[in-house]
C-alpha cells in the first residue's frame, strides 16, 4: 500500500484530537517526517571525506551518527513535560528550527569540535520533534495507529533514502563537496516547519483536555522488552546506515557502487515500512515481528559469511526485515496504552532505552574496525544482534491483550 492511497483511505476518517482536515494532518506528519533523517543518514556517504579532511578515526566519526542517537534517547524523557508545560505545538516548531540552524551551521564547521557540537544540535531537535509525533498519532488516529505509523515511518525512510543517494553525487560534484552534501538537508526542515506552522495556526485557540500525566513503565515488563525490541532493531539500522558505503568500499567496490548499496538499503527499508503497516492489523504483532527478525538475521548473515555475493540481495533483505520491524516496533506503545498521555510515556520510554543502546551500534563497528583493521569481526556483531531481536519476539504481546 503506497503513503497515497492509505491516506485516501484515512480521509474519511474524523481526527479525534484535532479539527484539522486530515489530510493536511497526513500531510504534515509526512513533510516533518522526511526532514528528520537527512541530517543523520546523509554523513553516511559523506564520512570518507569528512575522515580525510579532518583525520578522525572510525571510532569519531561514527559519533556523527551515535551522537544523534544518544540524544533522541535522551531528550525523549523531558520532551512530554515540555509539551505539557509550553504546548506541543511551540515546542515542535523550536525543535525543527533547531534542526535547520544546526544542518546549515555544520556546513560551516571548521574544526572537530563544532562538527560535533552542531552534531548535537541536529540531533536535539530530531529528538523532540520525533518525540511528539507518536503521541499526535495516538491522540488523532486511535483506532488506525499501526496505518498512520506505517505512514510516518515510510516517510522518514523516504528521507533516508533520498539524502542517501543524492549526498555523495551532490559532494563529488559541488565546489564545497561535502559541505554542501551534508547542508542542503537544511531545506527539509524549513519545508517541515512551514508546514506545522499552518498545523499550529489552524489549532490555535483549541482547549486540550489535559489528563493526569503517566508516569514512565519503569516497572512494567512488556514496556522493557519493547524497549529492547526497538534497541536492537535500531543498533542494526544504524550501524548499517553509516558503515555499509565505507565497509564496501573496503571490499573493492567503487564508491559509486557503495553509494548505490546503501541506497538499496534504504529503498528497501522504505517500501517494507507501508506494507507492514497495513498488512498488521491483530494487536498481537508478534508473527510479522519474528517474520522481520529472521529476514534481518539471513541478510546479517549473509554480508557477514558471502560480502561480495550478491551484496544487493544481502542488503535488501536484511533492509525488508529491519524496515518492517522499525515500523511496528513503533507501533508497539501504542498497543500498550489507552490514551494519549500514557501513551508519550511509553513513547518517551521506549525511545529513551532504545536510541540509548542503538547509538551503540555504529560506535562499536567503527571501535572494532579500529581494531582489527576491517569489518569481519563487526559484521558478525551484526548477526549476533539480529539474532537477539529475534528472540524478544516471543515476548511482545501487549500486556492488555484477550489471551
């Protein structure tokens, strides 16, 4: 099912949270969605140049990946008091005026210590505004959240994809190379702020009805294994984001043929969110996220033992099963919760574990590649996580669901 059609589908369908026309709200939710994943994906491409010119190992660079990620972690637990406290509307539009600010400043970075501290910046305001949108989609789509999410996930793969394939070509040929591939990415959040700035007018003057807020599932066991769940899931999309052009590029492809690689992957990852959207549709998911699971681990597998087989096959698969699982992965708190404040709970929880141990991921292949000079070792880490994705699977039904 393309974003098209399911948004046709949910045209009928009467926001509960908001009088905004749901298509503009399907629209909006696509359009911020796109501009949150250039400005981490598109260093993917750009790290051999970024290494050369300012001769950083694997194990810093990778921190423009793992940084990103260790603050969506982060800032996912103060975001929901700064909506209730400044309203989600302000606070999503600072946070994606900080994303811009921050991509077009890291363009300009001239040492090591400003490419990480915008770094910082991009990934600040990708961990608030992100932080909002599943607590918006439960509000507004309670009894479609698994199609709206299949949606926004689709979306954010579509960033991905874009900034994946155009960034090289863009540096090889600009004057300002990498610069000007890594600040273009800019325009995509000036484009998501326009965009929620009309969301945010057409909501003006509309009481909330604000609830008694939820506290974190610290306790809860379901809640814990989603978050592991969402871990390993995300440990896997982002080491492979940021190391599959560098790692086959190692191997003796050319950098145009690493470029089109990773874009396979994330196409792929791409179409596998919208299909596993629509198509999940009983609350227990757990089938299709073992389904995704073993599809993970037979890609991992397959670049770890064969990397030069193949390598588009071995990366669609593994792309299709990681895809899938992201989107209901994140679908998975709002199985759990009955409204929209315990619902940004879970969000923030599962978000705050998850993106915590996912920046993990592109940190220790690039410290393992530091070590051994290659990326065998790391591709076989890969494999090892995949399978442990898997062997959550058994344990994911929501814990409020008939038996």
């Amino acid at each position: 099912m393309s974003i098209s059609s399911a948004a046709s589908s949910l045209a009928s369908t009467r926001p509960v949270a908001s009088r905004v026309p749901v298509t503009f709200v399907i629209v909006a939710i696509i359009l911020v969605a796109v501009a949150l994943r250039p400005g981490i994906v598109s260093m993917g491409p750009l790290l051999p140049d970024i290494i050369d010119e300012f001769q950083l190992s694997h194990t810093v660079a990778s921190l423009l990946t793992a940084i990103p990620d260790v603050l969506m972690g982060l800032l996912a637990l103060p975001t929901p008091w700064l909506a209730r406290r400044y309203g989600r509307n302000p606070v999503l539009l600072a946070a994606l005026l900080l994303l811009c600010v921050a991509i077009a400043a890291r363009a300009f970075a001239y040492n090591v210590e400003m490419l990480l501290l915008t770094t910082a910046g991009v990934g600040a305001g990708i961990a608030i505004a992100g932080a909002l949108i599943a607590g918006y989609i439960k509000g507004n789509f309670p009894h479609k959240a698994a199609m709206v999410m299949g949606i926004y996930a689709t979306a954010l793969s579509f960033g991905s994809t874009v900034s994946a394939a155009i960034s090289g070509p863009v540096a090889m040929h600009a004057d300002t190379g990498w610069r000007m591939g890594a600040g273009m990415w800019s325009v995509c959040a000036v484009i998501g702020l326009l965009c929620w700035l009309g969301i945010a007018r057409l909501e003006k003057g509309r009481v909330l009805t604000a609830g008694q807020p939820s506290g974190l599932p610290w306790g809860n066991r379901t809640a814990w294994l989603v978050a592991l769940f969402f871990a390993a899931d995300n440990f896997l999309f982002y080491a492979v984001l940021s190391w599959t052009a560098p790692m086959y590029i190692e191997y003796g492809a050319t950098p145009a043929v690493a470029g089109f690689i990773l874009a396979t992957f994330t196409t792929v990852f791409m179409v596998s969110n919208p299909i596993l959207g629509a198509i999940s549709r009983s609350v227990d998911r757990r089938g299709l996220l073992a389904a995704c699971a073993i599809l993970a681990v037979m890609g991992l597998l397959l670049m770890a033992i064969m990397p030069m087989w193949s390598p588009f096959i071995s990366i669609a698969i593994c792309a299709f099963g990681l895809g899938g699982a992201f989107t209901l992965g994140m679908t998975l708190p709002l199985d759990n919760t009955h409204s929209v404040d315990e619902a940004n709970a879970w969000n923030a929880f599962v978000l705050t574990i998850g993106y915590l141990i996912a920046a993990v991921g592109p940190l220790s292949v690039g410290f393992l590649h530091d070590m051994t000079q290659d990326f065998h070792l790391a591709s076989w880490l890969l494999v090892l996580m995949a399978i442990i994705m898997l062997l959550i699977t058994p344990w994911l039904k929501p814990h409020h669901a008939p038996s």
